[in-house]
C-alpha cells in the first residue's frame, strides 16, 4: 500500500480515538457487520439537515419496498463526529452499505487512495450520467478516469445571511466588500446589535469564515495555489486575509464557542445578530426549521469580496468495497443521481441539484438564483469541507484557526499552516 495511503488511515484513526467520546446517535448501529439493510451513513440528522435525507429515503422505500434501508447518520455538523465513526469502520473493513463523502480530496485523496471505494463507470454508463453531471463535478469525484461516487447536491459555501428588518431598521445595505462589511458592522455595533453571529464550538464554521476571506482577497488563481503549495501561507496577501479575519472576529458575539452553527443562525433569525457567513444548508434551517421567508425574514450575498464566485461543496455517495449489498446501493445511487432524487433533496437541504437538467421550478428565489450563478461564477474547492486539501491539512488548519479565534495572533496563525503544508498534495 502506498506512504500516503498508510498515513491516511493512521490520521483516521487518530481522529476516531479523539471523536469516540462525543460519538454518535447511531451507536447501535456502528459495529453491525453485514446486516443486510441498505445503510446510509452521513451527518444529517436534526435541524436543518436531515430533511432532504429523509425524503430521499422515503422516495426509496416507496420504489423499493422489499429493501430494508438504515438511516445510520451521526450527528455533528460537517461530520465533525460521523468522520471519525466512518474512519474506524472502514479500519475495521465494516463499511456502511454507502456514505456521505465531499468530493475533492476528502474522497480522492482519502479513500480512494487507501484503495477502499469501488469505481462506478459502469452506473455512470448506464444511467447516462456523464453528460448530466457539470464535468468539473464529475472531476471532483474521479481519479485516474474512474468515477468513483455520485453527487447528490453543490452547496455554496461562501454566503453572507443577513436580518432584513434589522437592515432595514437601521437603513443599511448588504455589504459586498470588506470594506463595506465593516462600515455597517460599526454601524450594527454603535446600536448595540452584535454584527457577525458565529458558533465555533465545532471548529470548521470559523474555518470557513477564513477561508471566504482568504479567497476574497486572493482572488480564485492564488487561492487555489494555496493547496498545490504553488502559494506559500507566508505570502503577505495570506497575511492581509488573516488581518481582515482578526478584524472580523472583533464584531462576533461573545458566546461563539458554546454554540453550533445552528445556534448561531439562530441568532439572525431572531435579530439578535445581523449577519452570519455559511454554507447554503443555512437556508434550508432557517426556511424548514426556523419558518423564516427567502428574501423577505432573511437576506443573502457573496460574502464580502467574492462576488462572482462560487466556494463548491458536493455532498456525494459512493460504493465502498467490501460491501455484501452491492445491487441495493448501486439502486439507492441511481436514484439519488436521478433528476427524481435530486429535485426530492435539494429544495429541502438548501442546496441546488448536481445535475444540469432538474427542474428549475421546483426551488425557490435562492435556489433559482444560485442554479444560474453556478453556471457564471469560477469555482473554488472548500478547505472547511474537505475539497481543497487532504484531511490531515484540514485537521491542523481547524486547530490552527481555533487557537486563532482566542489568541488573534497572526505570525502564529501563518506559522501553525506553513507547518501544515507538508500535508499537501506535492
Ligand atoms: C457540510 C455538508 C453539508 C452540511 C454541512 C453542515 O460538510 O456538505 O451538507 O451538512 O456540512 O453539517
């Protein structure tokens, strides 16, 4: 097996024994081997997450009544916890029938590297995918020329959520710039309204802040350099971002780190801040759980600095080898990349469909809207969810933003990711 491959797994495991503590709402189902059932293995469960998942299973069952489905998800946002459960199955060659993997280097240099997923051409063949899929998505989840899962949705990572009344109140416009941000960010503060909600008790959610920022001000070319290690972390527009996030980090409210990022959004819906920055599942917890209406409760823009671009996330499903029930999950594949699956998921998830050729009608303002700036905008892989870089990358940079978040120290913040860069793909 290759160098890689071995530190993989051994980087998984470290990440198991860290996360057995705070594991999982699926305990019973984590050492069954072989059971049979159809078992689905993700992080959706609970607000904002799992309703997309769990019409997409009943649509299942209506169609395949005599396969008997598992709705094996471990809570804990971006798989903070499901990664860790999944990394010891898969040790342990007890995978789950198929799971929740981002395309990007999470899936390819990660388990298809440790020669653990099956290669799916032959389902793309014959369900006619190759043309339906954007090609860059298909690259996302292929290696070598084999495709090796399917996407179910893209979300948008890099969205700014604002309060429209609290905006309107205090006649204000959504920022676009970072500049703009942190006018009307004083301006929030002056009246006594915490400007940024932010709830980094899981370390990614102020990850993905920086990483906005940082390809914001990098612009697209210099910000995909950082993962090829083309461009170094100590390079003074990396800097200038780290500055900015610092700033930034000045308007969040006080009890960030006790809260996820649900609690987080909470805060906007409710008016007690402004604005928050997340990934698209944002809305589906704001519209689903929350009741609130796209564009007219809550507001959103790039945030500030990337207009016209699009930070790519793409929750996809694979066939891990090992599996006894191939036939059922190539099935529940061929549904979840089907237009049927796709359009009975995303409305609900907050997310657009992976395919080009769904049904338009079936998504609202925010959905229409992202379908046609996917098409316009350049697109960059997130480092937070795993695209951009190997997952021992994103471990230390999650560390090293979490110590940021407290210490606000920007050499020690550049030092902790050059230092991380040896786990970059050379
Ligand atoms: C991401 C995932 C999304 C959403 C989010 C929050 O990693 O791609 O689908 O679930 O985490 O948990």
């Amino acid at each position: 097996m290759k160098k890689k491959a071995l530190l993989f797994i051994a980087l998984a495991f470290t990440l198991l024994l860290s996360a057995c503590s705070q594991s999982s709402s699926s305990d019973d189902t984590n050492n069954k081997k072989n059971s049979g059932k159809l078992e689905i293995f993700s992080w959706w469960t609970g607000a904002g997450e799992e309703d997309g998942l769990k019409a997409l299973i009943k649509l299942f069952k209506e169609k395949n009544p005599d396969i008997p489905v598992e709705n094996a998800a471990v809570a804990g946002g971006a798989g903070t916890n499901a990664k860790a459960v999944l990394a010891s199955r898969m040790q342990g060659n007890d995978p789950p029938a198929t799971f929740q993997v981002h395309g990007g280097a999470e899936l390819n240099d990660g388990w298809v590297a440790a020669d653990k997923m099956e290669p799916l051409n032959d389902l793309y063949d014959k369900e006619k995918w190759n043309d339906k899929f954007p090609k860059q998505l298909i690259d996302m989840v292929s290696k070598d020329g084999k495709i090796y899962s399917v996407p179910v949705d893209i979300h948008r990572g890099n969205v700014l959520w604002y309060n429209k009344k609290v905006f309107a109140d205090n006649n204000l416009q959504a920022p676009k710039t970072l500049d703009e941000f942190f006018k009307v960010a004083d301006k929030l503060k002056a009246k006594g309204i915490t400007p940024l909600a932010l709830g980094d008790k899981e370390p990614w959610t102020a990850t993905m802040i920086f990483e906005n920022i940082l390809l914001g001000t990098l612009g697209n070319e210099d910000y995909q350099k950082l993962w090829t290690g083309d461009l170094k972390f100590d390079d003074p527009k990396v800097k200038k971002a780290a500055e900015s996030f610092k700033k930034m980090l000045s308007y969040v409210n006080d009890d960030h780190s006790s809260r996820n990022w649900q609690d987080a959004s909470q805060l906007v819906a409710k008016g007690d801040a402004a604005m928050n920055i997340m990934g698209d599942w944002a809305k589906g917890y704001f519209v689903n759980d929350l009741k609130l209406k796209v564009n007219e409760d809550f507001g959103w823009v790039a945030t500030p600095g990337s207009e016209g671009q699009f930070m790519i996330i793409t929750d996809t499903f694979g066939l891990p080898k090992g599996v006894k029930n191939t036939k059922d999950v190539k099935q529940f594949l061929s549904l979840l990349g089907s237009v049927e699956g796709q359009d009975a998921f995303n409305p609900l998830k907050g997310s657009i469909p992976a395919r080009t050729d769904a049904d338009e009608s079936k998504y609202d303002e925010y959905g229409k809207q992202t379908m046609k700036e996917f098409k316009e905008a350049k697109l960059a892989p997130s480092l937070a969810h795993g695209s951009a870089a190997p997952e021992g990358f994103v471990t230390k940079a999650n560390q090293a933003v979490n110590i940021f978040v407290t210490q606000k120290n920007v050499g020690q913040l550049i030092d902790s990711l050059n230092q991380a860069s040896s786990e970059l793909k050379k």
